[in-house]
C-alpha cells in the first residue's frame, strides 16, 4: 500500500513508473510517448490512402455518363460503414 501512495505521489510530476518486463527499465512515459508517435504515422499514412482513393473513386464515379461505376461504390461504401470495425481488425 505503501508503494501504491509513493507512485500517486509521483503522477502529478510525470514519473508514471518503469515498463514492465523491459529490461533496462524503461519508463512507462518514453514507451507511451513511443507508441504514441508509431500510431500517429499509420493515422497519417491511412487518411493519405483513404483521401486519395475516396477522391479518385469519386472522380471516376461522377465521370461516367450513364453511371456504371456509382452503384458498385453505394454498395461498397455502405457494408464498408456497416461492418464492425473490429471484424475488419480480426480478419486482418
């Protein structure tokens, strides 16, 4: 219990502990911050992706004059929304 007061103790000024497990006892603030910065790049690299192929998809739909592409995007757009993110996860 002691322990547990001493680190409460130590949130407020940032020291959240070690990592874990590690072996050069890490802090737990530097892995945070690790992570954090690997998940922002793949954050970065999917709206990238996502906004250059929902633009051209979109240009290519709108082109067509009678629509044969629109339909197939409706579809796709929508079991892309309605299917459960985390399906996506574990089928991955």
């Amino acid at each position: 219990l002691q322990s547990y007061g001493a680190y409460l103790a130590g949130v407020p000024q940032g020291g959240l502990g070690t990592l874990p497990g590690s072996s050069a006892d890490e802090p737990l603030a530097a892995a945070l911050g690790r992570a954090a910065l690997n998940s922002l790049g793949l954050l970065l690299i999917a709206t990238a992706l996502s906004v250059v192929a929902g633009v051209g998809l979109g240009l290519l739909a709108v082109r067509d004059r009678p629509p044969r592409i629109a339909p197939w995007l409706t579809g796709a757009a929508t079991v892309g929304l309605a299917v459960p993110t985390f399906f996506f996860g574990v089928m991955g």
